[in-house]
C-alpha cells in the first residue's frame, strides 16, 4: 500500500465562492405584539398575537418563543403567511409522535413546550418566511385563576426578543358576585412602566392597559436593548356576599366557587416531619430553621403540634403532641436551632412516627395535617417506593391530611405527589434559592387557618361533576365545583354544602334563580371550565392508579383533551407548516420533568454517502429552493456563511441538529481521506471547539463538484475519538450546561482531600454509552468497584461482591450501600451518589449521580461544582460564565440523572468554560 498524503482544504473558501454572505443579525421586525386576556367566573383565556415582517430581499426562518403558566392548557396556536392559515392540531401524544417520526433517517422535528422555572412553561416554533413577507403568530392558552391568601393572580409574561413599536397588554374581568380588591404588580409595572398601565374598574367589570412606547419598553430592572422582559401580575379578589358562595350557570352547566370567610378558626394539631439527612447541608437546612423558626411565632395557643426530624434515624422534639403556649414555643425554638444535617434518609420511618402521633392525638372539632420536607430519595430503612405509599396511605387511613414538600431539584418529585395525593394532601416543589425559607412560610400560610371540615358540596339535579368532597377548607383559599345541569333543568338543581366547623354541622343551600335567559351556546366559558378543572383533577388520579384503571382515567382525559383541544401531559399539538416544512410537535412536560427535544429534518438529495461526519443541509424555503441554514432557531437564508455542527446526539439519529454555530471568523478546515469511491471520511478542525466529528451530505451540486473535484486519490488515514456529551445541573437558571468529551479516557470524576473521598471512572469506547467502570475511595481502607457485571466492596482486607439483582441495605459507622433497581445508592461521609446501571440502544453502562457534594473550597473533578452563569443580555447565544463571556448555542442530550432518561435542551459551551480548567486536569492515569 502506498503511504497516503495529507491534504488540507479551507472549507470556508470553497463555500464561499458559492454564497453570497448575509449579514448575522436578526434582519426581522416584530412590528406588532398584543397580549389580550379575558377572565370570567375566575377562568382566564389568553391570547398573545405576534406579527412579524421579514425585511431582507430573501427567505428566512422567523421564530416565535413566548412563555406562560404551569398551570395553563394550550388550547390553539395558528400561523397566517400570505393570507393562509396553518392551525395546530392536538393529538394523542403517541399519535402526533407517529407523525413527526414516519421519516427517522430524515431527522425528527421538535418538542417545543418546556419547563424553564417555578411558574412557566415556554413554547417555541418557527417557520420559513419569503423574502419582504410577514407572518402572523397566535397562540391561545387557557387556566383557572387559584385562590391563595385571599386573592387571585393573573400572571402574564412579556418578553418579544426585542422593543416593538406596538405592543400592548389588554386585560378584562367580569365578576358578576362584583371586584373588591384590583393591584398591579410584577417587574413590567415598576419604574418608567408604571406610567404605561391604566386601570378602569366598574363593581363587576376591571379593564387593564399596559401600551409601554419603545423607549418605555427598555426600562425596567430586568429589560435592556432587546426590550421588556418580564411579568405583569393582575391581582384580584371578588364579594362574597353569601355564605354558600357563587353559583353561576350557562348553557346546561354551573361552576360553583365556595369561600366562606365569616367562620371561626379551628384548632389545628399539626406535626412538621423534617429532613436533616447529609444531603440537607448548608443552606439547605439554614432556610428551613429560619422557616420553622418563623412558622413556630404564627402558631395559636389552642393549636397543638410536634415536630421531627430525621436522617438515618428519627428523633422526635417530645413523644406527643404538646399544646403551642409560649413555653413550648420556645423550648421548641431551641431544637430548632440544633437541628444539624447528618446520616442517610429513612423516610417511611419518619412519616409513620407523625402518622402515630397525630393518630393519638385526634381530637374533636380540630383539623389536623401532617407536613413533610425532605430533599431526597429514601436510602435507609424501607427504600422501596410502593411499599412506602402503602404503609403510608393504610397509617394514616383518611383520618387527616399528609402535605409533601420536596427541596431542589434532585428530590424524586412524583414519588412525594403521589404519596401527598393519596393522603388527600398536595405535593409542592421548594425552589433552592436565596427566598426557599420565605417559600416554606408562604405554603404553611395557606394550610395555617382551617375553616372546615369533612365539606361534602351535594347537587341535586347535577351530572358530571368535578370533585365534590374535601377534607378541609382553608381561610383565604376557594373550593370550586363544575359540572352539567341534567337535561338543563334549572327548575329542579339545587346546590347544598354540608361541612363541620368546629364541633357544629352547617348546611347552606341555594337554587339557581332562573330569570335570566339561558343561551344556546355550544362552547360556553362555563362548559370549558368545567372541562378543565375535569381533566386537571383527573390528571391528579391518574398519577394514584395503576393498572386497567389508570388506562380507563386516561382514556377519559384523552377524550376531554382531544374535544377540547387541550396540550396535557397525555397530548400534544401538532404544529403544522407551509408545504416543504416538516411538522413540530408540543407537548406538556410534568413537574419537575423537561421533555424530549430533537431537531428539525432537513432535505437530503441521493447523493454518494459521506461515511465520515460532515454534512451541508438546508431548509427548504417556501419556494421549495434549498438553501444553506444555520440550525433550529438560528436563520438560515441563502447565502448565510454561519452554519451549525450536527451534536454527537444527532449524529447518531442521523441528522444535523443544534451544536456549536461556527463562521468565517472561526477559520476551520477540512482534512479528508479517500479510501476508495464513493465513501470519504472528513473531519472538521476548529479554534475554537475540540474537535467535532460531522456527518454530512452535500446537498448543493456545485459545491459537491468542487469538493470531489479536489480530492486527491489517496490520502492520509486520519481517526477522530467520538464525543460524549455530559450534561451539569442549572443553578437558577431555565437550562442546564452540556460540554463533550472524547470517549475512552479515564477521568476524576470527584475529589474531596478534606473526607478523603474520591470518585473516578473509565469511559466506554462507545458516544452512545457510558462509563464501564467506576471506582470510589475512601480513606485509606475502603473501595466501591463497579462495572457492568457487578459490584466489589472492599473493606480493609475483606472484599464483598455484589451482583446487580440483588437487594441489601448495610449502614456502618458513616458508610451506607443500598442496591435496588439495578442501582448502588452510596453514602460515604458527607458524600452521596447513586451508580445506575443502563441497558440502552444494545449498549450496557454505568452513570453516576451527585446527590450530595461534599463541602469545601478544594473540591475538584468534572461533577465537583457547576459554574454559575448568566444569560448575556444582548443575545441569545452567548453566556457570562463565571463573569466570563462566552459564546454557546442551544442544543440537547439525554439527562442519565434520571431513568426515563429524558432528553433535555441545554447550553452546549466549551468544556474549558463548562469545567473551569482544562481537560488534562480531570483525567487519571489509573482509577
């Protein structure tokens, strides 16, 4: 064989002797954006129109990204192009999946809903626009406005990408019962902004205007040149002139809300079930003192109460309940003040402990409630999560009521919900930020005065209804039932409540007056209403069951949802484009959960198939004319010299996706080798990146000519390690980081000479797997050895061996090992992780999970700390990473933190940026 010869050839030069450059701002005008928002009988419908002008003399891709409520449904979103309308369908979530995937090896189009904080959801999409032609975005969402504290908040989020000459924010609200409270507040209601909002209020009807100028639109704490970016929150409450509440009909349904606040408090005995396990350390465990602390002065005398903390084992304050007088306050403010975290996290033993002390402690004419505050998994003690559910729900029997409150974002979230809803409480995630105390005090100030008790809402003549018993209603909250009026038969409804206050029974009762006339409306706000508050309730028991009836619950919402044309969990919207667009698809994540991203497909032509890993693709545009494109969200017109490099992710789909954005700046160059027709193998260099392995078809015929055309007939064989992607967790921000490393090296995972730990593994020869071998130290006598066949613990001269399928729980001194579920949960001083072991795509490995880090200034390796960063505010691709800016683009991978292993959107940076240092400083000779 003859020695090959190395040849390089500048890939921007050839590409540019074919397109003409474009320049790299947003060359599109929003040039109007109107918000309108209509609430009756509580239920609030919001629509938020965008219209845009493409103003450059070619085509190119517009995006339209707003944000809303968790607590929102989407119900319509349409685009109108050239007088042409193009409506989302909603679907069944495996229907609309079957759409978008019909074509795998052409690529996926986009899940384009997603969580990105405690109180919204964003929703993304875009479409190809023709040369100096303008698109019109609309979007309807709709949500049922909750009662807390006393009033009612309407929360609407602004922030169009850049100032808009006419935006305007419109607000109506008819209340027939009439409006007692009306506020403004939020960020887009304080500086300059305050002088764009009017208000107008008549005893049943409000009307709020926030029309900002241009000028006015940069001007508040949190927008800048790229205009308003904030919330204005309508605050509000209505009379209640009768005690039995509103009870309001239309069209053969009634929505009933109940609120009565003229009763006398009752006597609460609560017991507050706290966490202080190793991982509750730091500021973690400070807030939730300060909470408790402040919780414990807003106590009355004739409460009773108990508190208990618990790590590997449970200490509770006294053995009962004790009566809130000021000398137990403070003895119990004393305790609180020595809680200190320590030891692993037996759950189940700490909430049967409240459960037993409430339970001997039930006392006549009280409510009483149980309240748990934990940040983690349980790891000690009973650690099966179906066991614990059940040995929970059958102590605590419907005698009172259990409230889950999870901190951060590692706790498993729908195992908390679902014990809370079985126990006829809520599940509430705490935020880990500098205001989680003032969260913990605002939850308690909902649940602190009870009114009622054992509320039965009883409706004669009524059909289909919404939850009708509740065990317990709150000073400052609402109770609203919905449903339909049998055979519209307003003479023969009556609506009755039966509740307790206190030791006395109380009835109200009340018809409907019928001497307004009923309308024939077929989509009635009352009807939708009713069919929301249906589906959110039976969202709630479908998280309960299991089995035929689980699949019987989601049948009925998945009817409710496809009539009504709601985005939940169990659905998706279809978000169909001009012909030669591939479609989008949204979907609903859960709390807590961020769903599955992929990227657009792209046209391939038969060309030779490039079995190295570069490929030039384009969008078509709405003339059916391929052109060069940047990646999703990024515009792509024809002639545009910044193109993307497909992530590892896509590569292995197949496609080109979001990675980083590379331009003429950046200089890369090809070096290819031929080893024989037609297949070639390239590889992309850049200054600015590792180096990224591509996959790419040439797309344009001209180009191809000139690229084979300069291929030599033999050429040096060049190799390129394929890329992991590791994923770090946000630290008060929407999305998380992700950098990619080479596969095959061995690296420090985790080191911390203060406890004498570390962490190390061997990475896989495969981008689509893991690691294939784990090793932890500590001090001088004990090892963890893991690989994918089983597990060796040594401890001093002795080596245990564990395989995978079995269960153990040792805890000794301050070492735990737990196995369960194909995973190794570790305690080893003041560090936890979890060691999963993955079957994925044929591929078997392991991937570790920080659930606890160690503390101190030294602590160093890939998972040691992730860096805190900031969006820069000037543009969407670049971040301030430890007060260091640094340019990044959006893309995603899979997050192996959790089993479903979801796929996640995510910050791709440059793994100097992502680790703080280089990469030689986290690998290892040995392990």
């Amino acid at each position: 064989m003859m020695e090959g010869v190395a040849v390089r050839v500048g890939l921007l030069g050839l590409l540019l002797a074919y397109v003409t450059s474009a320049p790299t701002n947003v060359n599109w005008d929003i040039y109007s954006f109107h918000i309108n928002s209509t609430v009756t009988s509580r239920y609030a419908t919001t629509v938020i129109t965008s219209r845009v002008a493409n103003q450059i003399d070619q085509s190119q891709e517009i995006e339209f990204h707003v944000k809303i409520p968790k607590n929102a449904f989407i119900s319509k979103f349409r685009m109108t192009i050239e007088e042409k309308t193009y409506d989302g369908v909603v679907k069944q979530k495996e229907e609309a999946q079957q759409q978008y995937t019909q074509a795998v090896s052409r690529g996926q189009s986009a899940g384009i809903v997603s969580s990105v904080g405690r109180t919204l959801e964003e929703f993304k999409t875009s479409v190809t626009v023709a040369a100096l032609s303008k698109v019109t975005f609309e979007l309807t969402y709709e949500e049922l406005l909750k009662r807390r504290l006393g009033k009612y908040e309407l929360l609407i989020h602004a922030r169009p990408m850049q100032p808009v000459a006419d935006f305007k924010i419109d607000v109506y609200i008819n209340e027939h019962p009439g409006i007692n409270i009306l506020e403004i507040k939020g960020g887009l209601s304080t500086k300059e902004l305050a002088n764009a909002i009017s208000k107008t209020q008549t005893s049943t009807e409000a009307w709020v205007h926030f029309y900002p100028s241009k000028a006015q639109q940069s001007q508040c704490d949190s927008c800048g040149e790229e205009g308003l970016n904030g919330d204005l929150v309508i605050v509000y409450d209505v009379h209640r002139k009768k005690s039995i509440g509103d009870l309001k009909k239309s069209d053969g349904y009634f929505v009933h809300h109940f609120a009565p606040s003229d009763l006398p408090r009752i006597p609460k005995n609560v017991v507050f079930v706290i966490d202080r396990s190793g991982s509750m350390s730091g500021r973690k465990i400070e807030q939730t003192r300060e909470a408790l602390l402040k919780i414990l002065e807003d106590l009355v005398e004739y409460d009773h109460f108990g508190l208990i903390t618990f790590g590997s084992s449970v200490s509770p304050w006294k053995k009962e309940l004790l009566p809130a007088n000021q000398k137990n306050l403070e003895a119990a403010k004393k305790f609180v003040q020595n809680i200190r975290d320590r030891g692993a996290t037996d759950i189940n033993a700490a909430v049967l402990r409240g459960t037993d002390m409430l339970n001997r402690h039930l006392r006549e004419g009280t409510a009483s409630l149980l309240i748990l505050l934990t940040d983690g998994d349980p790891t000690t003690g009973v650690t099966n999560l179906e066991t614990i559910h059940k040995n929970i729900k059958e102590a605590i029997n419907k005698r009172f009521l259990l409230y889950c409150l999870g901190f951060g974002m590692d706790v498993n979230f729908e195992f908390l919900e679902k014990m809370a809803l079985e126990n006829n409480g809520v599940g509430r995630r705490i935020y880990e930020d500098s205001d989680a105390a003032l969260q913990l005090q605002g939850f308690y100030e909902e649940v602190a005065t009870p009114l009622l008790t054992d509320v039965q809402m009883v409706y004669l003549g009524g059909a289909n209804l919404t939850q009708t018993n509740f065990s317990q209603y709150y000073n400052g909250s609402e109770i609203v039932v919905a449903g339909q009026i049998t055979d519209n038969n307003i003479e023969e409804f009556t609506a009755e409540v039966i509740a307790i206050s206190k030791s006395n029974k109380l009835t109200y009762s009340e018809t409907i007056p019928t001497e307004e006339p009923i309308t024939a409306r077929s989509d009635s706000n009352l009807q939708r209403l009713w069919a929301y508050l249906t589906v959110k309730q039976l969202l709630d028991k479908e998280v309960q069951l299991s089995g035929n009836e689980k699949e019987t619950v989601k049948k009925e919402i998945l009817d409710l949802c496809l009539k009504y044309g709601f985005v939940t969990p169990l659905t998706s919207m279809v978000v169909t484009k001009p012909q030669g667009e591939e479609s989008q698809v949204a979907h609903k994540p859960k709390e807590g959960e961020t769903p599955t991203v992929t990227f657009p497909s792209h046209t391939r032509t038969s060309l030779p198939r490039y079995t190295g890993f570069y490929e030039i693709l384009a969008y078509p545009d709405r003339s059916g004319q391929p052109g060069i494109s940047g990646g999703h969200g990024v515009p792509g017109p024809i002639g545009k010299t910044n193109f993307q490099v497909p992530t590892m992710e896509d590569r292995q789909r197949g496609q080109a996706g979001t990675a980083r954005e590379l331009s003429s700046d950046d200089e890369p160059t090809m070096e290819v080798q031929q080893r024989g027709q037609p297949e070639i193998e390239t590889i992309l260099s850049s200054n600015v990146a590792l180096e990224t392995e591509i996959e790419q078809y040439v797309q344009h015929e001209e180009i191809e000519r000139l690229l084979v055309a300069n291929l030599p007939t033999q050429i040096k064989t060049t190799t390129v390690s394929p890329l992991i992607r590791f994923l770090l967790p946000a630290v008060g921000q929407a999305l998380p980081l992700c950098y990619d490393i080479p596969v095959g090296l061995s690296l420090r995972l985790l080191k911390d000479p203060n406890n004498d730990f570390s962490m190390n593994g061997q990475l896989g020869q495969s981008d689509s797997a893991g690691y294939q071998k784990i090793v932890l130290h500590y001090r001088s006598d004990q090892h963890i050895d893991f690989d994918t066949t089983g597990i060796t613990f040594n401890n001093g001269q002795n080596a245990t061996y564990f395989s995978w399928s079995v269960n153990i729980n040792i805890e000794k001194d301050s070492v735990s090992l737990i196995i369960r579920d194909k995973e190794m949960d570790v305690t080893m001083g003041s560090t936890r992780v979890i060691i999963m072991l993955y079957e994925r795509d044929g591929n078997v490995f392991l991937w570790p999970v920080l659930r606890q880090r160690p503390t101190g200034d030294n602590i160093s390796g890939i998972m040691a700390r992730p860096p805190v960063y900031k969006e820069v505010q000037e543009t969407t691709l670049k971040l301030k990473i430890q007060d260091k800016e640094v340019d990044v683009s959006r893309a995603s991978t899979v997050d192996l933190s959790v089993r479903s292993a979801p796929t996640v959107t995510c910050w791709l940076t440059p793994l100097q940026s992502a680790l703080q240092g280089e990469l030689a400083d986290c690998t290892v000779s040995q392990l």
